[in-house]
C-alpha cells in the first residue's frame, strides 16, 4: 500500500513525541490567534469555587442521557479538545484545539482532487468517470464527469473513526458508461494506520499522484489519480464542505453526483444578513403633471384625488389622496419609509395616480430611482431635495421632445443611524446601527458548543419506520449557523463550536432544531413544497449568564402542535461569555438600548410592525437563495414572525403574569394584616419599634429603605439561578390548552373558517386583542424587570443596584432630608431647555433588566 506520510513527516512526529515525553506537563502552544479579538476565544481562566467543582472542571463530558438531566448546569474548567481520541493514534495527545467546548471527534478525510491520462471504454469510446471511496461498509462517490478523461472532482468525504472499524482505505476509479459488470477503471488502496493526523493550524496536506492498480493487483497501463488522506477532527477547514459517511442513506447521496442537492442540504454552514437599511422617501410635490389624452388635472374633475405611490421590492406604499386645486401642481409633503439591503439591486418606483371616480384610477406618470442616487445619512442634518422627472406610462412610444409628463420633488436618503430591527425587542440579538462608523467595540466574545440532543421524536416515516433528520440553526446578531444533519438518528452528536463578538450584553442567542425533510424519499414524489418540522426552540439571554464560565446545559424542547403541547427531547450546549472589557459592560448598562436615532426622530409602533415585517422578508428571501439555503420557514421560526398574532393561550399567559407580580402586594397586606392581629408578638414588637424611630427621625426613612434593598440583594445572592432559564410549558400555559385555543391559535390569518362574516369579525377580535395581548405583556415585563433587580438574574445588574443603593443610604444618612427634597423637587421641575431628549441612565438600566418574557413560548 502506498505511504501516507514520508519518512520525514513520520520522524518529526516522533520527535514530538519525545519531546513531550521528556518534559512531563509540557503544554503544547495554542493555535496563534489572527487578531486581539481572536485571542480571547481561547480558553480563558475559569473560576472554580472549591474543590468539588475542581473535580467537576477535570471530568470529561458525559456522554449518556443519565448524565444529562434536563435542566442540568455545571461550571467546568475548559476541557482539553479530545485528547484520548487523538491519543488513539499515538501522536496526537494533549494537542490544542478551538474546540474546547465540545467533544472532538475524529474523521478520515478523503479529498479527491482530479485524474489524468483514464482510458476510454472500448465499447463506447467515452469515457465518464467517478471516483468511490469505500472504508468498511461505508463508501461514497463523486459526481460523475461525462466524456473527460482528464476529470477534476475536487471533493473532500469524511468517514467518522467511532463508526468505521476498516483498517483499509480503498479508492476505486470507475467509469460509468461502460457497459461491463466490473466497470472499475483502477484503485488505489491506503492503511489507515498510516494516515497523518493534521491538526489545525497546519496547512492543508498537499495532495499526490498515485498510479492506478488493475483489479488483479497488476498496474494499470493509463492512469492517475491525485488524492489526499489524513486523519483530522471537526476543526478542520474540510469539515464543513465534507461529504459525511452517513449521507449514503439520503436517497440518491451517493451514486456518481445524483441527489447532489440533497447532500448539500445536509452540511453545515455560516449564513450573514445582508446589511438592511431604513430608506426615508418624503414626497413633496409634482408640477406639470398632465394625464394622457388630456390638457390638465382640470379636464378630469376639479376635485380629482391625485396620490403617489412608491413600491420598493415587493412593498408599495402610497400617500394620502390629495384633491387637485391647481392644474399643474400638487403638494402631499408625506413621508413613505421601507427596509431595504445591500447589494441595492431593485430600484425605487415611484407612480403618480389619479382618481377621478370610485374604483377608476388612472396613471399620470412613474418615475424609476435607483437606490444608489440617495445619500447615506448618519446623523439629523437636512437632506436636500430634489426634482425629478416622470415618464409617462402605458402610451405608444413619442418623439423625446414629448415624451415628458411633469415632474416631482422628493427628500430622500438611505438611514444609517437606525437599527433595522427584524426580529422582536424583547429578543434581539442585536441592536447596532447600520452604519459601520457609528458602531462601538465589541466587549465581550460568546462561544456556543452544540453538543448533541437526546431522545428527539420521530418527526416522519419511511418505510414504516419512524425517523429523524436533526440539524441546529442558531442565530447571533448577523451571524446565523447550522450545523450538518445527522441522518436517521433520534440522539444526534453535532459537537459543532461557534464563535460570535457580543456589542451588548442585554441581548439574546436562539437556537432551533429542525428535521429535515429535503432528504430522500421524504421529499421525492411530492409535488408540493416539502417544509423542514420545527423540533423545538431554546433563547439564551446572554446578561443572565456569569463571565468566563462554562454552561453545559440540557434544554427541553417543546413545541405546539394542533394536538397540543409536543416534548421532543432535548438539546445539549456548552456556552461561554468571555469578557474583553469589564468596563465597557458596566458602562453599557447606562446606555440607550438602541441607537440615539431611535429616540431623537422615532418612529410610530405601526410603521415599525411594518418595517419589521419588510425586513424579515428581506432576510428570509435572502437566506433562502443560499447554497445550502436556509428555507423561509425556519427563518420565520427564528425570527418569531408570529409573535404579535392573537392567541388566548398567550393572554392567559401574560394575565398569569400580572396576577403573580399583584400577589406580591397581596402577600405584603396579609402580613401586615396579621401584625395588627398580634399573629406573632415578636414581629409586632419589632414593627412597633420600627416605626416609632423612623417617626421620630425620619431622615432615616430613605436610606433605611435602600439599606433594606441592598441587604435583600446580598442576602439573595445564594439563592441566584445557576444556569440559563428554559422554554417553560406552564409559564406558557401550553401544557392543558383547549384544542379549540390550539384551533384558534394555529389558524391561519385571515382565518381560513368559510363563514364570511365570522372571519371578519374574528380578524377583527384578534387583531385588537393582539394588541391588548401586547399590552398586557409589557405590563407584565415592566413589573417582572422591577423584581430582576435583587434577583441576580443579571448578575451585573443586581450587583450595580446593590451598590448603588449602598451609597445611596450613606449619602441620604448624611445629608438632611430637606435638601434631598429640594434638590429632586428642583430638578423634577426643571426648564426644558436643561432636558434632554434621550432618556436618562436610570432609565437605560431599567429597560436593559431582563424578565420571564425570554422563557416565553
């Protein structure tokens, strides 16, 4: 068998060895990091707060579902990246890995680059060739090359080492046209022992020539193939365009290039958003505008409405009627918005209409902008206006000199101080402007391990037999990723790690489950579009989690389905909020959550429902056209595009809400009902001699209070949460739902029930209360923000407030009451010029506090 490794390559990694043998304890270096940023994505010190977690830091990962409770989380010091598995090769322990949140698995890669010099078939006088890579009983194939016999393939297969127990490796060159039973043109057969093992940083194995054998063992007379064989982990840049050893179950994955498409689906990916933008049209006025056939506005009625319409992609938008009182000129001075994203490829249309009668409209002329004519805009300055042209529509063509219909004045420009938000408040991952100028550093680095799940259901059946096709999706800011699906498996190993820069604490990771159903027979003889099933949806905000400590959770997931409340298992991660600046973050809580754009010229709550749905269309359509493509209906699932519909499931949940925060009030009344009653005497005594002292001093009324508050918040640092919060099914009010509430819920909007008049009046009923649905949802997110600021949810938040409300008591304990009171009293009633518009810090570090709203469904 031809060598893998030269006897150079062999006898360095024997030098290696020994060297390490030599020095016991001696750390191999770390990968060099490309930029500052980089570096801390290595595994920082980890605190570890006595010995029990020392011996839990040094434990490996569990692998069982008993080792995994749901709900489970440890702090764990990073682990070393498989040491015991590159160990099995004997050159490869204890080396480093940026793997160092997952398990690492090992891989045989197999990259076949091209051939040369293939002999036709003697039959057919062609030749089309593919190459087959077999390990075991596992093989794959290439697509195959019609009529070259000189064929570049260029592609990477990766045979896991747990599954593969072959000592062999064997590359056949076969051609497809030929008639013959034995259609293999010449192999190439490999000890796997002898694969080199490259670990990352190392450059790519340069790949060889090798001369092709007969199937008697004899030298082909013609014929080279030029591959490259090692053994690597998932770290390796080939994994995530390698063709896995478990795709040759997807129907037609691995017969010479049929089901291309479907393998490709099945990899893992990074998906970017494209960069979205608020274009600001405002439509001033039209003069000369004359309707075909005619010589004025005045020909078609002194009181003819006349209205522009803009349309950008698929939205249009149009101003209000504005009846004629001139011949030749109009004034609307409206202003139109829409979400738009780079590259600008479709132009801005705008249409001039007029309504001389009811349901008769009639176009005066268009006009067709391309976007890159307006200016980017980053702060409030006054755009200058500008006058263009309109062409006349649907006339026979005319001299130039007549081809002109008047002509319209419009302020536009391209936004770039907002943040195109399309994904809701309560979850955004992120809320930097879109002008890169305007963005701060990053201040802390979020790694995400995706470990695996555990007992998925069976989400389809083939062949009687139920199966499941899981793959992950996550989404950060403007970095989605999806990890490769694993193939008829109800307990997937994904140990797939991702990196992401975090601007902003107080915002929220998602991470969904999905089965894919564009394999195989799942999807073939369908005529209709064949839609990935949701598995379940786990939400991470990231300010509950500590800095520089390692999460390895067990997440429940749940989701609804027209016959209730569905558990599909479980998702395994391992995450890690590292902090670049301690300073940053404690700043950042007294920041506006969004951009000062936000706030300076805001926008009305209708136009940001409007242009929150333009932009997740643009995402979802964008993100769809990818290669793999991240299909629409795991984008609106990620993007909750059905968040604000109506659903008595969600208001009974969020009145819950309000009642549990009420109760508090209750529970306060009880008790001093029952201190009146001498329910408990040594209580009463205290209260008694409580409130004597505060009556006779009470300049120790305030800082009393805010020394109780910082005492409650120290005392209920014990009892912080120690791991992220779950998708909670009775929080949600999923887990006894009424299927008609289901039926209702998982309606379509406007309802698809027959009966014309109930589907007005229910269109209408859900609408309103979408909207008191919304209310009551804020209510309830103030209220339960109030009780985060002792309840170390946010740890940073709690630890700020419990500070503040320190000094606060020793400030008010030394200064009088009355000068407290004039000083706030005058600055309540300040003049506005001494206001300010953007909100204060106090009020920043409340909206910044987070609340059950994260654990919703």
């Amino acid at each position: 068998m031809p060598s893998l490794a030269g006897d150079g390559e062999a006898d360095h990694l024997t030098d290696r060895r020994t060297r390490r043998e030599r020095t016991p304890g001696a750390a191999i270096p770390r990968r060099p990091r490309r930029s500052w940023r980089t570096r801390m994505c290595s595994a920082p010190p980890v605190r570890v707060e006595d010995h029990k977690a020392a011996k839990d830091a040094a434990a490996p990962v569990p692998q069982s579902r008993e080792q995994w409770p749901a709900g489970a989380s440890r702090s764990a010091r990073p682990h070393g990246a498989g040491a015991g598995w590159l160990g099995g090769l004997g050159s490869g322990e204890g080396l480093a890995s940026a793997y160092d949140l997952v398990e690492t698995m090992q891989y045989l890669y197999v990259r076949v680059v091209k051939a040369r010099g293939l002999p036709a078939s003697a039959v057919t006088g062609g030749c089309s060739p593919y190459v087959e890579a077999r390990v075991g009983n596992y093989h794959a194939a290439t697509r195959h090359l019609e009529g070259k016999s000189s064929p570049e393939w260029n592609q990477v297969f990766a045979f896991s080492r747990d599954r593969v127990q072959a000592t062999a490796l064997e590359v056949l060159v076969r051609d497809k046209d030929a008639l013959a039973r034995d259609d293999c043109v010449g192999r190439v057969a490999f000890d796997i022992a002898e694969a080199p093992v490259r670990v990352p940083p190392d450059s790519p194995l340069a790949p060889q020539w090798y001369r092709l054998e007969g199937t008697g063992g004899k030298m082909a007379a013609n014929g080279e193939v030029m591959l490259a064989v090692w053994v690597g982990t998932q770290a390796d840049e080939a994994f995530a365009d390698a063709w896995h050893a478990n795709a040759a179950s997807v129907h037609g994955g691995g017969g010479g290039g049929d089901g291309a498409a479907a393998v490709q689906s099945m990899r893992s990916k990074v998906y970017v958003t494209p960069k979205l933008w608020y274009l600001r049209i405002s439509v001033l006025e039209a003069q000369d505008v004359v309707p075909p056939g005619t010589g004025g506005i005045a020909d078609k009625g002194r009181h003819a409405d006349v209205f522009a319409k803009v349309q950008v992609g698929g939205m249009v938008l149009r101003t209000r009627p504005c009846a004629t009182r001139s011949p030749t000129s109009l004034a609307w001075n409206e202003e139109l918005v829409f979400a738009v994203a780079e590259p600008f490829d479709e132009p801005a249309v705008l249409i001039i209409e007029a309504r001389a009668h009811p349901g008769k409209d009639e176009i005066i002329g268009r006009a067709v902008l391309p976007l890159t004519l307006f200016e980017k805009r980053l702060d409030r300055r006054q755009v200058q206006a500008q006058w263009f042209s309109l062409e006349p529509f649907g006339r026979p063509a005319r001299p130039p000199e007549a081809v002109f219909a008047g002509r319209v004045q419009l302020r536009a420009c391209l936004e770039g101080a907002y943040h195109v938000m399309e994904e809701p408040t309560m979850y955004a991952s992120d809320t930097r402007p879109t002008a890169r100028q305007l963005w701060r550093p990053p201040i802390a680095v979020l790694e995400v391990g995706v470990l695996g799940a555990q007992g998925l259901t069976p989400m389809k059946t083939l062949d009687g037999r139920g199966m499941t096709d899981a793959y992950c999706v996550a989404k950060y800011g403007q970095k989605w990723v999806r990890t490769r699906t694993v193939v008829d498996s109800c307990s997937p190993r994904w140990n797939e790690q991702y990196t992401w820069e975090v601007y902003d604490p107080c915002t929220v990771l998602t991470l969904a489950v999905f089965d894919n159903c564009q394999l195989g027979n799942a999807a073939a003889g369908s005529g209709a579009a064949v839609r990935d099933q949701r598995i379940g949806k786990v939400r991470i905000r990231l300010s509950t989690l500590e800095m520089d400590r390692v999460y390895t959770t067990a997440h429940p997931l749940v989701v609804l389905h027209p016959s209730g409340l569905r558990k599909n298992g479980e998702l395994r991660l391992a995450v890690r909020l590292t902090c670049l600046s301690l300073g940053s973050v404690v700043y950042l809580y007294g920041q506006p959550f969004l951009p000062k754009m936000h706030y300076v010229h805001p926008f009305t709550v209708l136009q940001l429902d409007n242009l929150r749905r333009q932009a997740m269309g643009i995402v979802a359509a964008r993100l769809s056209r990818a290669e793999p493509p991240l299909r629409r209906e795991v984008v609106e699932y990620m993007l909750d595009a059905d968040s604000h519909a109506w659903s008595i499931r969600q208001s009974k949940a969020n009145f819950f809400r309000v009642t549990a925060l009420l109760s508090g009030a209750a529970s306060t009344a009880r008790w001093l009902a029952d201190v009146c009653r001498w329910k408990n005497p040594a209580a009463t005594i205290l209260v008694h001699v409580l409130f004597v002292t505060l009556t006779c001093f009470p300049d120790l009324i305030l800082p009393t209070m805010f020394l109780y508050m910082s005492a409650a918040g120290i005392w209920n640092y014990r009892r912080r949460p120690r791991r992220p919060p779950h998708m909670d099914a009775r929080l949600s009010c999923a887990e006894a739902v009424h299927p008609d509430e289901l039926d209702e819920e998982l309606d379509t909007f406007p309802t698809s029930r027959p009966n014309a008049v109930v589907r007005l009046r229910y269109d209408r009923l859900r609408s309103v209360a979408g909207r008191i649905q919304t209310v009551v949802g804020d209510v309830a997110t103030q209220g339960e923000r109030v009780r985060s600021l002792l309840a170390w949810r946010d740890p940073r938040a709690t630890a700020l407030f419990t500070a503040f409300c320190l000094v606060a008591a020793v400030v008010l304990y030394v200064t009088p009451i009355r000068v407290v009171a004039l000083v706030v009293g005058l600055y309540v009633l300040r003049h506005p010029r001494f206001r300010s518009r953007m909100p204060s810090a106090a009020g920043n570090f409340f909206k910044r506090l987070p609340s059950r709203a994260d654990t919703m469904l």
